[in-house]
C-alpha cells in the first residue's frame, strides 16, 4: 500500500468514530484502526446486524465483496472482521482522496456547485 498523507487517515478515522461510534486514538495507524473498527464490525453483525447493513450501505461499500469474504469464512473459520473492516477503510479513503483530487476551488459559493 502506497503511504497515505496523515490527513487522510485521520479524516477516515474521524468518519469512523462518528459512524461506527468507536473510540480512536488521536495518531492512530492504518493496522490499529483496522482492528478498532473489526472490533465493533464483530459486536454489530452478532447483535445489531441491520445497523450493520445500513452502515455498509452508507460507506458504499460493496456488497458482493462483503458476501465474498462472509462466504469465505464460513468454510474456512477465519475471522472476516478484519477483512470487512480494511473494506470500509479502502472505500472511504477513496472517497476522501478523490475529493481531495477534485475539490473545486475557484467557485464563489456553494450553489454553483455541484
């Protein structure tokens, strides 16, 4: 994985704390807010697995790879929260760097864009 700008992660986890209500420390890595978010990924499919859903929805993230990974860990009995967690992370870093990329500066307000 290419190195990300600190900012980059640290708008991910802020968006993960807000959505997922996790707790995530200030300088947080990549690895450790993977397996933050695995975590509460884990408590939400066995006890709030509607939230679960919206949540996937809501991060855009797609459901076939979900269901890939589910699918996967049912016959080999390995752990999906992780897989699932740098799912969302990936998704949500693409959507942070590609407003990065295309932000429109030069627009004098809001309602002209789009």
């Amino acid at each position: 994985m290419t190195p990300l700008p600190a900012q980059y992660l640290r708008e991910t986890a802020a968006w993960a704390q807000d959505n997922f209500e996790i707790s995530v420390p200030v300088n947080v890595s990549y690895e450790q807010l993977g397996e933050i978010l695995a975590g509460k990924l884990q408590q939400l499919i066995s006890e709030d697995f509607s939230r679960f859903i919206f949540l996937l929805y809501r991060t855009d993230v797609a459901e076939k790879k979900v269901k890939g990974i589910l699918e996967d860990a049912a016959t080999t009995g390995e752990d999906p929260y992780k897989a699932i967690a740098a799912l969302i992370i990936e998704r949500q870093l693409q959507k942070i760097i590609s407003r990065a990329t295309y932000k429109q500066h030069d627009l004098p307000d809001d309602e002209e864009r789009w």
